[in-house]
C-alpha cells in the first residue's frame, strides 16, 4: 500500500475522510445490540490508518471541527439541560449529576491507583463513560499544561489508545447492567413493572406497526327540529348543557349562509349544526334526538398539524389528564407525538408534558390554532442557519475560553476554548427554545455539526497516535481495560442505589435515566426490550441532557484534578 503514503501526505484529507467512511460502515455492525458506533469506528479506523501511514494533521482544522461540535451538542442539549433543572424534577437532576460526578471521581481514583499517565487517565474515562467528547476537552486540558509541547503531545496520544480499549466495555457494561444487573440487585420483574406503570399512566399498548381503523373523534352536521331542547340557547349554553360530554359547535348553516360559531350565537328552528366530539358522545348525547344530515359544504372546514413547543408555564408540569379537563383540548384536537429532545416520549393520560417538549397536534384548523396560542410558539420548518449567530457565539465562546483561568495547584488554568463554546451552545440552545426565532439552526443542520464534527475529530487524533498504538497496547492494554470496568460500573451502582434507596425513583424509569446519564441510547432499548414496554424513556430524557454536559466537562477536570 505504499503507492498512497504519497497522496495521503500532500492531501491528508483523503485519510481523513477515509476514515470517517470505514468508521461509520464499523460503526453500523452490532453483536446482540453492542457495537462500536461510528464516532469509535472512526476513532479505530484513524488509528489503523495512522498505524500504517503517516499523515500529517492540521490542529487548526481539528480544532475547528471540535469546536463545531461542541457548540452543537450544547446546542441541541440546551433546553433539556435547564429544562431539568427548572421545572422541578430535582429527583431526576439529582440522578442526572450524580452519575456523572461520580464517574469522574470513580476515574480519578483508578488512575491514582493504577499510577496512570494523564492521558490513559482521560482516555479511560472517555471510553468507560461512552463520552467520547471527553477526548477533545481533556486534550485541550493537556495543553494548557505548562508542559513542554513534546511532552503534551505524547499524552495527547495516548487517550484515543486508552478509548478504544475501554469503549466497547463502556457500551456492554451500560446495556448489561440497566438491562440485567440492575433489575437483579432490586429484585425486578421488568415486564410487571412496565404494566404496572403503564396502568398509572393510563397507557395503552399497540402492536407495531398496526392503528386502529376507529376514529375517536367526529365532525357531524345535526338539524335542529322544532322539539330540539336546544332551540332558544346559545351555543356556550348548548355546549355546557351536555357537559362532562365534550361536544363542540364548530359552525352552522342558517338557510344559505355558513356561520363560524361563537359562544353568544343563539340556535334557531332550522338551524344545522356541525358537531365535533368522540363518537361515543355524538352517538349517546346527540343521535338520539337531533337528526344527522348530509352537508359536505358545511363540514369542509380546513385541518391542520402543527409542531408546537411547548413554553407556557399554564401548560408545563401538568398530565395529558389534566389538560383535557381545561379548555385549551377544544373542538377536535388530537395530541399525535411528544418529542422530548430527540426521544419520542408515550402519550397517556398520565404522561406529563413539560417545558421544552415539541408536541404534534392535529384536528380542526381553527381549533388548532387556538391551542397553538395557548401552548408555545408553532416550530415553522426552515432550512436558514443563523450563521452570524453561529460564528460570533463560537467566537465569543472560544474567546473565554482561553481568557478566564482557574487557580489550579499553584498555576492559573484557562478554563478551556472547547468547554466554553459547549457553555455557550448550551445558553443559545435554551433561549432558541424560549424563542425559536433566535439563534435558528435547523435539526439536520445540528445532527450534522454533531456527527462529523466529532467523527472527523477523532479520525485526525486517530491519525496522529497510530504510528504508536501498538507499542502503548503493549505496554498499558490490559491495566487500562480492567480500570475502565470499574469506571463503567461504580457510577451505574451508585446512581441505582441513590436513586432507589435515596430519592425513591420508580425502578423501571430509573434503569432508563441510569443509561441516560451514561449517554447510552442502547441501554435504553434493552431496558425497553426487556420490558416490551416504551415508557423507561421517560427517565432517559430526564437525564440524558446532564450526562452530555457534565461528563464532557469532566474531561477538563480530571486532567486539573490529576496534574
């Protein structure tokens, strides 16, 4: 293969975007729901490339795309983060740092006990947490050492070494112990708790892939007859009249002319009614005594589905349950999806929409809109970055970075470009969720940033540590995988025992903010999978949020810790 060491050398982003390639198509074979994923695909495939030739990496164009990321991943973490922490589930943001911070300590410990080198120290918390962010804030953390650059470099190296050994143990640990150790030690039968659960929240389970053919809810056109009770009333008058039923006049045809309903319209002999209710109370309350007509003009009346994301402070906090007994769940709304972040969250009457939430509603224009007011701002798809927003915040972020210094050990530290543009991301991404118009990035566009930012990232770090991969193997391997067990599993313990024995979490929801915390999406499927049940996705995306956050920093403090 030496006829590429020539094209690799003059235009080393052919090796990078090799590697990106070879490490996603890795990153797509999972054994049993473990795999490697495409961030530690790419990661392998840089090394391996590295280890074969040499390839020179620019820092700058590694720093930039690593910065890209973290503004992204703080970005998008933004409303979940402080959604947490404000809108009162302390139980769940308790959990959601603990895990974390005891992660941390948990690496901090075994490196002082196993005398590791500070870059095998960051690189086993990386792989052992499954944060691979960790990489680029412990690396910048390295450099700002007052060490010499020869020697900054060499401990560079060696944490993309120290992740690739602890990183598919990290993975298997999480999925393993939400999905298995966990449930044993609390002596759990995962699918009774699931119904148990479900039952409290009034959820009901559907086979994948099929949906009922019946339609709850009806929009019908009624003829008032002289013997109607209804005749003399107005229409608020009429609505209340068959309440806790709820039916709503959406308009009427008097003679020849259509009229939008409003409350102080009175009814008349004649008058034909569109009714929009369940069909259980158009069938009890209104057929027996109104006669249904045939009046296409009448009911063409427009629909509409609206993202909305939910701001209200009236609408945050409160069940689905509650909701429906208020007047915002008027004339023919159908609730079709919750988004939590990027986790599709049940719908029951039980389940509790919370700030921040992106919910899909559908039904009847008019009514749509009503409820669109009342809950949040209607999320209008765009394809239009903010990139002045963009480039000034990284700008701003990194700036700060590298002026604010913390007294560390007798030295002043800078807090670190790559952390400071994560807290910034982190602020643009909660007040784009208070005001969607601010700082817009689209969701492709931030998936983007994320997934090649960081896969590029630690292909070119991949690169840079291959030509001594082998010989730190040999020297550290099997030390470094036996610490990053531990680093994986200490935190899932204490974190199951505080939030069981401590703050009295729901067992099942727990084990899915366990894996949240740890950032491991496949944690959550087998907790789910075991359970053949969604709902332990609610306690993933109560924590997931602070997992990303704090354990990203906590690269920067375990170096600060360790020097």
């Amino acid at each position: 293969m030496d006829w590429l060491t020539p094209y690799f050398t003059k235009n080393p982003e052919l090796a990078v975007f090799l590697a990106i390639g070879i490490g996603y198509w890795i990153g797509k074979f999972k054994i049993k729901g473990v795999g490697f994923g495409p961030v530690t695909g790419s990661l392998m495939a840089g090394l391996l490339i590295g280890y074969f030739f040499k390839v020179p990496v620019s820092d700058t164009a590694k720093q930039f795309l690593f910065l890209l990321f973290m503004f992204g991943i703080g970005y998008s973490a933004g409303p979940g983060f402080i959604r947490g922490i404000q809108d009162g589930g302390w139980r769940w943001v308790a959990v959601g740092v603990v895990i974390p911070v005891t992660g941390v300590l948990t690496a901090y410990a075994v490196a002082r006990l196993l005398n590791l080198e500070l870059g095998y120290a960051a690189g086993m918390m990386s792989g052992g947490l499954t944060e691979s962010p960790v990489i680029g804030t412990a690396s910048e953390a390295i450099r700002a050492l007052p060490i010499p650059p020869e020697e900054q470099e060499r401990l560079i190296h060696q944490i993309p070494i120290a992740d690739a050994l602890t990183y598919i143990f990290g993975t298997f640990g999480v999925i393993f112990f939400c999905s298995y150790i966990g449930p044993w030690i609390l002596r759990l039968d995962l699918k009774a708790e699931a119904l148990k659960v479900e039952a409290q929240m009034g959820f009901e389970r559907k086979q994948a892939g099929v949906s009922s053919a019946w339609r709850m809810h009806e929009l019908r056109a009624y003829r008032l007859d002289a013997d109607q009770p209804m005749i003399g009333r107005t229409v608020a008058q009429a609505e209340a009249a068959v309440a806790p039923d709820r039916l709503f006049i959406e308009r009427l045809r008097r003679g020849e002319q259509i009229i939008e309903a409003t409350p102080d319209i009175v009814l008349q002999v004649g008058d034909v009614l569109a009714v929009i209710g369940s069909n259980e109370a158009l069938l009890r309350v209104v057929d027996a005594h109104a006669a249904e007509v045939f009046d296409r003009e009448l009911l063409d009346i427009g629909s509409a589905t609206f993202d909305i994301e939910v701001t209200s402070k009236d609408i945050a906090g409160k069940t689905i349950a509650e909701l429906r007994d208020q007047a915002i769940a008027v004339r023919g709304i159908f609730l079709k999806a919750i988004r939590r972040g990027a986790e599709q969250i049940p719908i029951a009457p039980g389940t509790v929409i919370m700030r921040g939430d992106l919910i899909t509603i559908h039904g009847l224009e008019p009514g749509v809109k009503r409820v669109a007011a009342l809950v949040g701002d209607v999320a209008r798809p765009t394809v239009n970055t903010d990139f002045v927003m963009l480039g000034l915040a990284i700008f701003a972020g990194a700036l700060a970075g590298v002026a604010i210094t913390f007294p560390v050990g007798g030295l002043h530290i800078a807090l670190g470009s790559s952390v400071a543009v994560l807290l910034m991301g982190l602020a643009i991404g909660w007040r784009n969720g208070n005001r969607p118009l601010f700082g817009y990035i689209p969701p492709g566009a931030v998936e983007f940033m994320k997934s090649i930012g960081l896969a590029a990232f630690v292909s070119m770090i991949g690169l840079k540590a291959g030509p001594v991969f082998v010989e730190a193997l040999k020297e550290i391997g099997v030390t470094v995988f036996l610490g990053g067990i531990v680093v994986t599993l200490v935190p899932q313990l204490v974190g199951l025992l505080v939030g069981r024995y401590v703050l009295g979490l729901n067992p099942l929801l727990l084990l899915g903010a366990l894996a949240g915390a740890q950032t491991m999406t496949a944690g959550l499927a087998a907790v789910q999978d075991r359970s053949e049940s969604p709902v332990a996705v609610i306690g993933y995306s109560s924590t997931v949020a602070l997992g990303h956050i704090l354990i990203t920093i906590g690269g920067t403090a375990l170096i600060w810790m360790l020097f």
